[in-house]
C-alpha cells in the first residue's frame, strides 16, 4: 500500500480515480508460456526435479504437493 493509499484508507485523502483508458493500458500484459506436447507449468517443474534424480517424495516436499499427485505427473505424461 502506498502512502496515499493508507491515508485515503483512513479517510484523510482523496485518490484520483484513473479513466479507464488509463488502466488497459497500465496493466500489464500476460505473457503466455508454452510447452512442448501441451505440458502444464506443474509437469515441466516436476520433471525437472525428477530428472535432477529426486525422489518422488522429495519432489513432493519441493513442490508442497502429495507424493501421489508427484507419481501422477509423469504419468499422465
């Protein structure tokens, strides 16, 4: 929060309001990653880490998921 966000939160400042022309073009622009064969953000981090030779359980404790959703990824894949 900035400081004049706090004191408009108090009620002790007024904030301009941006038109929205202002705000599509302040916003910024989500770059799209992709994969080979269609592959999630999720299955490229655990392969990764399954290719540096961690166990699933390791991976799993990484990646603050079940050793089981672990085991899935490369399987599905």
């Amino acid at each position: 929060m900035t400081p004049e966000q706090a004191l408009a939160a108090k009620g002790l400042a007024v904030l301009p309001q941006p038109n929205p022309a202002e705000l599509s073009s302040a916003l910024p622009v989500k770059s799209e990653v992709t994969y080979p064969d269609g592959l999630t953000v999720r299955e490229v981090d655990v392969l990764r880490l399954v290719a540096q030779g961690l166990t699933d359980w390791h991976i799993a404790e990484q990646l603050i998921i079940s050793p089981c959703t672990v085991n899935t990824h490369p399987t599905s894949i």
